[in-house]
C-alpha cells in the first residue's frame, strides 16, 4: 500500500503510525505491528487514517508471509468502507499468492488513475515484473520512480533498481 504523502496532522493515531513507520523501517516488525494497530484503534472516527494505517500493516503482513492475516484486514476494510478503494492491498495479495496476471490487471488499473496510488502501483508493477524475470522492464519502471510524488516510494525504487541490476547480472 502507498504511503500518504503530505503526513497527517498531529494526533495521537497519527504519531503512532510514525512510530510504525519507524519501526518498520528499521526492520522490527513486531513493534511496527503493535504501533499500527494502536493507530487503527485511535482513528477508528477518522477514516482516511484508519484505512492508512491498516494497508500499512497489511503490507507489512504480507512481508512477513503472512498472507490470510492481510487478506483478513481487506475484509475489515471492504465491511467498513465497501465502495472505497483498498489501494494497492488486493494488488499486493494476489502477487503474494502468485496471481501475477491479476495483480498486473490490478496494478495497471491503479496506474491508469494516475492519482496518488499511480507511484505506489508502479512500484508494485516492478516487483512483479522482477518476479517474472523481466528485469528491464522492472529497471525501467524503478528509473521512473526515483522521481516519484512520494518519498517513500523513491527510496524503495532505489532498492528495486539494485535488485534489477543484480538479476541482470550488472553490478
């Protein structure tokens, strides 16, 4: 899911999702989980927070493999928000459980928008594309990206492009 990118104002939900990031960031998960739901439990009356901080921790949950834990949080979203967009959630899902053709259906859709998701999608879109050896292609996509709208999704194309080079066999 992408990160939003003109930050939140200063709230209690709002710092525990910087929290999460953080711990995200640097790898502990546990920690970023617990910071997570904290800030789904402290913007439970501020939608755009609440869904922020559950694809957040969806995304986090598929990193760990984790994949009927993120399936449960789309559904809490589809019950709370039925018509609202999951982001690149469903997208994420199907690549974890190897449905690249329709999680490059997805992606795509998310891209043609070109709203805020477009970057996030994009990104995503890469590591498919690495994932179906494809690795000009995804080197292509991370180059756009390092100009990306949101920063976050900046610096994860730089690793993105790493990871290219490398399956490329260039260093």
């Amino acid at each position: 899911s992408g990160a939003f990118p003109f930050g939140f104002e200063k709230s209690a939900a709002g710092d525990e999702l910087r929290l999460g990031d953080v711990a995200a960031s640097f790898g502990n998960s546990k920690n970023a989980k617990i910071h997570y739901r904290k800030a789904m439990e402290e913007a439970k009356n501020d939608l755009t927070m609440w869904s922020e901080a559950l694809f957040r921790l969806g995304t986090l949950e598929l990193q760990n493999g984790n994949v009927a834990g993120a399936r449960e949080l789309l559904k809490s979203f589809r019950e709370k928000v039925p018509a609202g967009s999951a982001g690149t959630l469903p997208g994420e899902i199907m690549l974890a459980e190897n449905d690249l053709a329709g999680a490059e259906k997805e992606f795509n859709f998310l891209i043609s928008q070109n709203d805020l998701l477009a970057d996030s999608a994009r990104f995503w879109l890469g590591c498919l594309k690495i994932r179906q050896g494809k690795y000009q292609e995804a080197l292509d996509i991370f180059k756009q990206l390092k100009e990306s709208r949101i920063p976050l999704v900046s610096r994860k194309s730089e690793y993105g492009t790493v990871l290219a080079l490398l399956k490329m066999g260039r260093t």
